[in-house]
C-alpha cells in the first residue's frame, strides 16, 4: 500500500495543513478552469487525476501543494493521451516564463463552454438508481477487508481490519469509477455509513467514548 493511502494517525509527517484559501496562488484557479473544462468535455474524469497524482513518489507527494499534484497529474495525462508531447510542453513552459507578459492563445468555443456549464449543474453524479440487495442493514457489526488499493482507493488505511457498526445503508447504488484499475468499487453496489470506536482504531489514545464515522462501499465489508 502506498503511504499516501494511508494518513490517519501516522507521525512524523510534519504539521497538518490548515490553509482556508482555496487558491493560494492565481494559477491554481486556471488550474482549476482547465480541468473543468476536460471534466465537462469528457476528456478525463476524477480518477483520472486522482490516480496519477497518488502515483508520485510518496516522497514528492508529501511535499507539494495540493494543486502542484494536480498540474503534475494533469500533465502526465495530457502526455499519455498525445494531446502535447513533453518536448512541446517544456517549450511552451520556457517560453512563457521568459515572456510572461505574451499573448495567450485564442479561447472561446460555444460548444465547449455550453459542455462546461452542463457539468456545473450536473457534475460527476455517483449515484444510480438500481435495484439491489444490501447484504447488510443498521446494526449489523462489520469487518473492514483489507483490499488492494491498486491504483486508487477509497478506503482509508486506518480502517483496515477494523470491526465497526453499519449505522445507515443509502438508498440506491454507488460506484466510483469504471475506467481506471480501483479496488473492487467499479460496479454500482450499496453504501454504509459505518461508525467505529476511536479507541479500537488507535489504541495509544485515550479513550473518551469518541467515535468515527466513515462512508464504505459494500465491497469492503465482511460480516463479523
């Protein structure tokens, strides 16, 4: 498992980042802009990023900003996909460095922007209205599998073979993604709202009756 799959209770990581600002600096909100715009034109998806900016070495991802991982992931796509080749992409990034003050080329395309505003309203919606059959209800004790993350995962590390209590089973389905390598979440299936005990998760605190609630695809869970 990689480390970046795994933060709850681990030390020595420095302090926790507490930045409010959602933009620290004006490139993160272009940042933002373009991915919004491959969003809404279907030319990526969430996991797309997700996935290649948890293939950093953990070294490198513990030290970059939240939005330099995504210009890094962003990039390594666009790469991939032979929209730039990396000989383009360093030349335009010398280029612009040196001229800050150039011209950027042309935007604006109906088309595109009508797909970017679609998105706003409806975003990446996980949710899918099918039948099916949750194998658990509320009050039903459950153990955390302890799944291969693969590529991506959505259960935390701290959680693994962790004993908790279903405390509410969504409506409907649920999946993650069906396009990149996950961990068993590429199917529509139920989701739980699992409570644990603080105290079963790291046994070194004091335990003062706190406890966690944490969102778990079916696929991570056992009977207990």
């Amino acid at each position: 498992m990689k480390i970046q799959h795994y933060l709850g209770g681990i030390e020595n990581l420095g302090p926790v980042n507490v930045e409010k600002r959602v933009f620290v600096e004006p490139w993160e909100a272009q940042l933002f802009a373009v991915h919004t715009t491959m969003m809404g034109t279907g030319i990526w998806a969430w996991p797309d990023l997700r996935v290649l900016a948890e293939s950093m070495n953990p070294l490198d991802y513990f030290k970059y900003r939240y939005y330099i991982k995504w210009l890094g992931g962003m990039c390594k796509f666009l790469i991939s996909k032979n929209y730039i080749s990396e000989k383009e992409l360093e030349a335009k990034t010398k280029y612009y460095l040196e001229h800050p003050d150039a011209a950027q080329p042309n935007a604006g395309d109906n088309d595109v922007t009508a797909k970017v505003i679609d998105y706003f309203y409806t975003g990446a919606n996980p949710y899918r209205d099918v039948a099916v059959d949750p194998l658990f209800k509320a009050g039903d004790t459950v153990r955390v599998k302890d799944m291969p993350p693969a590529a991506h995962t959505r259960l935390p590390g701290y959680l693994r073979n962790r004993i908790g209590v279903v405390e509410t089973v969504y409506k409907g389905a649920y999946l993650y993604a069906d396009n990149v390598p996950t961990d068993g979440i590429c199917t529509a299936q139920p989701v739980y709202l699992v409570k644990f005990k603080t105290r079963d998760l790291w046994d070194d605190i004091p335990d003062k009756g706190d406890v966690l609630y944490n969102d778990c695809f079916e696929a991570y869970l056992e009977a207990a």
